[in-house]
C-alpha cells in the first residue's frame, strides 16, 4: 500500500479522480504511444526492401553468410538492449528510456544514405539494434501498464499492428523510392523525418506510465512463486527456463524471430535470384508485415476470448507451412499467397506472446520479464542471419529456407506439449 500512495502522490493525480487502468480510460496516451511505435516500426522498415539490395549491388557482397552481417549485428544488440531496457525502465522510469531510445536513432539514416563501405551499414544496424530495443520495449511495456490485465491482448495487437504495419508501409515506399531513384541515399530521406517526429513527440507529449504498474501490482493476484519480490536473476531463469509458459513462449518468439530473418535477409535475394525487379520485390517484402500488422488487430483481441497457448501453437505452423511454400515455388504469384500466409501465421504468434508475458508476470516485475523475453526473441534475429547465410553459402537459399521451415513447425510442438494456458478467463 505504502508503494501504492508513493506512485500517487508522485503523478499529482488530478482531482477528476483516482489513477485507473484500462483502454478507455487511457485512450489518448494509449492511442499517441500507437503512433510514437508506428514510427519505431518506420525505422526499421525503411532497411526492409533497400538494405539487401544494396549488399550485392552497391558494396559487390557474394556470400550470403557476409550480406546477412547487418541483419546479426542488429539481432544481437538489439536482444541485449531488450533486457537493458525493461530493468531500467522499472529504475528510472519509461519515458526517459523511450526518449534515449530516439536520441541514438538519430544518425542511422545518414549511414545508411551515405556510409562509404560495408561496415558503416553494420554500424547504422548497432545503432539501430539499441534504438529498437530501447524504444519497441518501452512502448511495450508502457500500454501493458495502461490497460491492466483485461484487455492485454487487444493493446498488444494495436501496438505490433502499428509497428509492423508501418515496417510494411515503408518498405514498401522506399522500394518505390529505389526503383526511381537509386538505392541511395533517396530512400533514407523518410528515416531522416521519421527520426526526428519520434523524438519530439516522445519528448514533449509521452507521460510516465510507471505509477500504473504500481498500481496494478497493490490488487496483483498470482501464483505463490511469482509475487513481486524477485530479483534479476531469478526473473531471467523463470522467464527464460524454469516457468513452463514464460519459457515456452521465449522459445517461440525466438523462432520467431529467427524466420524473421530469413525473411529479412535472404528472401528479397531469393526472389532477385528468380528474376523479379526491385517494385516486385518490394511488393512482396511489404506484403508479409502488411498482413502481420492489420492481422495482429483481431489476433490480440482473440486471445482474450480463445486464450493464448493455441493460437501461439497455430501460428507457429502456419508460419511454417508458408515458409515451405516460398520454398517449393518459383514464380511471384505463388510467392504473394505464400508471404501472405507468413503474415497470418505471424499475426497470431506477436501480440499473444507479448500478452502471455503479461499474463504471467507480476506488475512489479514485468517490465524486466518483458525484456528477458524480447532478449530471446530479438536473438533471433541473429541465429536466423547466421543459420541461413551459412546454409545459404553451403547448399542454397531454397535449402536454407526449408530448414527454417521445419525448425518453427518444431517451435509449435514445444508450445502444444509445454505451455499452460495463461489468460486467466480461460
């Protein structure tokens, strides 16, 4: 309770009533965080298209294990930024983490347009690893605080929705922009506009949503082993191993993640390979997020009605059974039902993971959970770049992507066989 009052009195509640919990009652913050991530989204779509391409026919890269470098280094710190970012939120707050966040973005278009060799791109792509994980995961974690524990998945499908939907629209845009204009510096003048929105928005308009966890965590009602008093390591080895639903859903979001960057890395050069030009390419690389943005809308809203164990399980091989045909086809019509497919099944995994987290966390410690999770996830990143650059190079993109194929229908059964359904009306 002492922990309740200190969270009040520190926000100066106003005198229309008591802080409250919930979508409608926090609808304006709510609806400007959806915004602020559309634009996070932004930053990373604008690579989506253009960054792959530019390998090969800009910097004359040949060996996929050497092109999927930037697509490793971006997973790797962005998973160790994930974690970094939920500790410090509980420490010093969210806003001021989401405007570091912001701050750091701030170059990466410059490298991208102008860098003069390879490694300027690897480096826009460290800077773009800590701006994510600083940024997505405080967005994250700010509209679990808001909502409270009723309406978790639909807030959790609103915010990926945005996020993803924007890595759609502009990788879909800057791959118009690269077929008029060149690859660069052209398509990086949106990162610039972007960069600069998201850090005075976030600046001037975001509030701390801190006090409202604290809020949550005086009603919190939880399993025996999970109460508040934990430390870091111990939230890492629950989330991580221990807690059947927390680690389940770590492993999925990993192979998640891991297919990601398949997708990210390899198909574009998959589909150059077959012939396509640059705006068919780009069609089907905005495709796939396209349909995980809009899609998240009702699979958020879903898991609070279904629960979110099977649709996590349901995801995952329906995004293994789309990548399977990406392999097995050869021409762009079969590969626009396929990337759409990904985007369905992805769709049902991104904000159910999420609200799992949510569901199992305790307030006091969520927003760490929240990062040890996005930690794996974001490693994903990484394994994929690396597993398929190296099965790339050793056989060929097709067979690379069969394997990854197999690897996510393998996540699904662990989700089937290990996870408790988390959602608590369920």
């Amino acid at each position: 309770m002492t922990t309740l009052r200190i969270g009040q009195r520190r926000r100066r509640t106003p005198p229309s009533g008591p802080l409250r919990l919930g979508l409608r009652e926090n609808l304006a913050q709510f609806s400007l965080l959806v915004g602020v991530n559309a634009l996070v989204g932004s930053m990373l779509g604008q690579e989506r298209t253009v960054v792959p391409l530019m390998a090969t026919r800009v910097f004359h890269l040949h060996a996929y294990s050497a092109v999927t470098t930037y697509i490793i280094a971006f997973g790797l710190v962005k998973a160790a930024t994930n974690f970094f970012a939920g500790t410090l939120s509980e420490k010093v707050g969210r806003k001021p983490v989401l405007v570091a966040g912001w701050l750091v973005a701030l170059p990466i278009p410059f490298l991208l347009g102008w860098g003069p060799t390879w490694t300027w791109i690897v480096v826009a792509n460290v800077l773009l690893g800590v701006s994510q994980g600083l940024t997505w995961s405080t967005t994250v974690i700010m509209k679990i605080d808001l909502v409270g524990p009723a309406r978790r998945g639909l807030a959790m499908g609103f915010n990926e929705a945005a996020g993803y939907g924007a890595v759609a629209v502009t990788a879909l845009v800057t791959g118009v922009i690269a077929s008029h204009y060149g690859l660069r510096p052209q398509p990086f003048f949106l990162g610039i506009a972007v960069a600069g929105l998201g850090l005075g928005l976030s600046s001037v308009f975001v509030r701390e949503t801190l006090q409202h966890a604290r809020h949550e965590a005086a009603s919190h009602v939880g399993a025996s082993h999970l109460h508040g008093g934990l430390s870091t390591g111990q939230i890492f080895r629950l989330t991580s191993f221990t807690e059947r639903s927390l680690s389940s859903v770590s492993q999925a979001g990993l192979v998640n993640n891991l297919n990601d960057g398949l997708a990210w890395g390899i198909f574009p050069l998959y589909f150059a390979a077959a012939g396509l030009s640059i705006g068919r390419i780009g069609v089907l690389v905005a495709l796939y997020p396209a349909v995980w943005g809009v899609g998240q809308l009702g699979a958020g809203a879903l898991s609070d009605r279904w629960g979110r164990k099977w649709m996590i399980a349901g995801g995952m091989w329906t995004q293994a059974l789309a990548i399977g045909l990406v392999a097995t086809s050869h021409s762009f019509a079969p590969w626009v039902g396929a990337t759409a497919l990904l985007g369905v099944g992805t769709a049902l995994v991104y904000p159910t993971l999420l609200a799992a987290v949510g569901d199992v966390a305790h307030p006091q410690w969520r927003g760490v959970a929240v990062g040890v999770y996005r930690l794996w996830r974001d490693a994903g990143f990484a394994v994929g770049a690396l597993l398929a650059g190296y099965l790339a190079d050793r056989f060929s993109m097709s067979s690379a992507i069969e394997v990854v194929a197999v690897l996510t229908a393998l996540s699904g059964v662990v989700v089937a066989l290990r996870m408790r359904e988390t959602h608590l009306a369920r």
